[in-house]
C-alpha cells in the first residue's frame, strides 16, 4: 500500500478529485454543521488516498479508513480497511462527494471491521443512483436536529429495556435481522419522518451484507441507502451494530455529533424494534426510576413572568422539547407539573386530561422529526396563576441550560 505525497499528486487531477478538492478544509469530521462536516471529509479522503494491491494482482486506488479489520485469529486480510475507487469513477467529476461523505454518519469512522461490512459500505457509497442529491440533503440538513431530539428520545426509551432485544438478538431465529435490517417502505419513512414526503423516500438495508451475513446481519455494522423516487438519487449511510456500546454510551455514534442522514435511518430501526419487541408497560420497574430520583437539581420547572408591559410569552420549542425528552412518560411529567403547582402555590389554567392528551400529541411529533404544534406546546408547559396574582409561564430548564 502506498498513500505518500507522490500518490496524491497523482491522483489531484482526476475530474473526480478535481471537481470537489476546492472543498476540503481541515476540521473535525463527526460534527453537527454539515458544510464544516463535508468540508473535514472532503479533506479526509485525499489525504488518505492510497494506491493498493493488497488483494488482487491488479493496482488500484482507493481511500483507507481509519479502523482496521476485527481479525481476532489471524486469518483475516492484512490490509487496511478501504474503499476501491474504480476507474471510471476517477474519470467523472463529481462535486458532491463530500456531502456524500458527511451523510453517510460517523459509522465511517468504526474502528473494528468485518471485510464484507467495508465492501458493502463501498456499495453504499459509489453504486448509488445519479439523480440530483442536493435537495434531499437540504432537507435533512434542515430537520437534523429535530431528528437528533427525536433519536435521543428513542434511544432513552430503548435503553430501560434493552435486555429483551439482547436476548432476542441471540435466541430469534434470525437473529432479529428481519426487523434490524429489514426494508423501509416510502409510507414508513414518511409515518417518521414527515418532512420529506414529497421526496418519495424509502430506506433499502445492503442486500449482499444481508444475505451473506444471514442471521447474523442484525449484529454487523447497519450499510443502507436512501433512496428518492422523486430525484432519482440516493445517499449510503452507516449505522451503528445492535450493542448497548454502540447504540448508547459509545462518543462516536452520539446523536449529537451525527449527521442527518444517519440520524434518520437509526431512528428508523429503533422505532421499529420499540414498537414490535418492547412494551414500555412491561419495563423491569428498577430500570424506571421515580420521578424524585430523576429530577436533578439543573432540571426543572420553573416561572417564567411577563416583561413589564409585554403579554405572558409563549412556551418555547425548545423547553418543550427538553421537556418531552427528560420525562417520556406522561405521567412523570403530570406528577412533575402537578407537585410545581402545589409548591409555588400555583394554578394551572389545563386539564389533566387536556394535558395528557397534548403530551401525547407533542410527543409523537417530536419522534417522527417534526416540531410540536404550537397548541400543544402552550398545553405541555401551560400557563399559570401565580401566588403573587400575576399569570405566568410554565417553562423547563435542563442542564445548566436556559430552556426556556
């Protein structure tokens, strides 16, 4: 393997590299903001050019990932992980190879490789239709964090019960693949994702990774594609393998440094393996804690009053959704708002039922990557009769934040 100055100077030139080298810029390459994002990567991937022969008689060029092959025995390659660049591909420019980069999540980053992982992430990345991209990645580029909030919320939820995907990953007898790495339809991605409907997306699980990993594929590094019928264009993306590690405690796969189109796509996998396999009713009650162990001394509810000569402000989005994400279950949150109310000798101006039944509603929205509707944002943290007689805003604050 040669990666030295002399194969870069090589390659510089080739409408592929050309097209996108003005891009590249130094910086971290897991970060929330897409274009510094696209921009590290871009960088990334001419400085680690290499040209290889490692297992072929033929040279050829490709790009080294950071992690190695899991070869625990010995027997594995002895080459670098890496992704073959073919020929035709250097000779065809191809500008947005850096957005692709980004999309596909920080799972690019993996240290630990299994061979057909990498060869189905090469698919992923370069055997993808040539439709115009940029309009779905805007659009996921626009609703990233709200899709963030929304894995957040899931991963909370799937963590107190991970224990019956664990067992169920060992005793099914696929190994949950079918759930794990199966197809989403455009009606599915849409039902989760609302925002991009118009760009009849649907989410395909690598179909060579799948059959030859066979029950084991729920267990491998997830390799998709994102695919728009509207655009005739589509995005690879990794996900993390189904660990406590990588799902949940692991910096690398964190919601917050993400990109859009690998949020997606794991909070696809994670809403479908709640909804069939964890009933939140039969949750181990030691894994729930009680809303007084859960409630921090920088998590509350709090007052919010009027500026003189200004209305009582409205609840913000962002409360809110700090709200929703700290306490996913409604009756946590009523009891909270309820124990507020009799501690400041407050009145609540809503319902119990009229609370739960907007808690309900906001929540939804918020996990299918939507914001809230503004009617059930100012029912979730509602208004209040103070004790000094003045009405006042319910809000939440959380993590030495200002969530209001």
């Amino acid at each position: 393997m040669s990666n030295d100055r002399a194969t870069q100077e090589r390659l510089l030139p080739t409408p592929f590299i050309s097209s996108y080298f003005s891009r590249a810029r130094a910086g971290e390459l897991c970060q929330p903001d897409h274009q510094a994002r696209a921009a590290a990567w871009a960088q990334w991937s001419i400085t680690s050019l290499a040209e290889m022969s490692g297992l072929s008689d033929r040279p050829y060029v490709a790009i080294t990932l950071p992690g190695r092959f899991y070869d625990p025995k010995g027997r594995g390659p002895t080459v670098s992980p890496h992704l073959e660049i073919r020929d035709y591909i250097l000779q065809r420019p191809a500008p947005e190879f850096p957005d692709r980069l980004a999309m596909m999540g920080n799972g690019l980053a993996f240290p630990q490789w299994v061979f057909s992982e990498v060869t189905a992430v090469r698919r992923a990345l370069f055997n993808t239709e040539h439709g115009d991209v940029n309009p779905m990645i805007a659009t996921l580029v626009a609703n990233r964090d709200t899709l963030a909030a929304s894995v957040v919320a899931l991963s909370r939820r799937a963590a107190k019960s991970w224990s019956i995907i664990q067992e169920l990953l060992v005793t099914a007898d696929d190994g949950l693949s079918g759930a794990a790495t199966g197809d989403f339809t455009h009606e599915e991605v849409s039902a989760f994702f609302p925002a991009a409907d118009s760009l009849g997306l649907d989410v395909r699980f690598d179909a060579k990774l799948r059959e030859k990993a066979g029950s084991w594929a729920s267990r491998r590094v997830g390799v998709w594609q994102i695919h728009s019928s509207t655009l005739t264009a589509s995005l690879g993306v990794v996900t993390p393998r189904l660990t406590v590690n990588s799902l949940f405690t692991d910096d690398l796969f964190s919601p917050a440094t993400e990109s859009a189109a690998a949020l997606l796509v794991r909070g696809l996998v994670l809403a479908r393996l709640l909804a069939r396999y964890i009933d939140p009713s039969a949750a181990v009650p030691s894994v729930e804690p009680a809303v007084k162990e859960r409630a921090k001394p920088t998590s509350f509810l709090r007052a919010q009053p009027p500026r003189p000569g200004a209305k009582t402000p409205e609840a913000s989005i962002k409360a809110t959704i700090a709200f929703l994400q700290e306490y996913p279950d409604s009756n946590d949150a009523w009891n909270l708002l309820s124990e507020w109310a009799t501690r400041t000798d407050s009145l609540l101006t809503v319902s119990e039922q009229g609370f739960r039944a907007s808690y309900a509603n906001a929540l939804r929205f918020m996990r299918r990557a939507e914001v809230p509707l503004r009617e059930d944002i100012n029912v979730v943290l509602p208004l209040a009769w103070a004790e000094k007689g003045q009405g006042v805003r319910v809000t939440f604050t959380r993590s030495n934040t200002h969530s209001s």
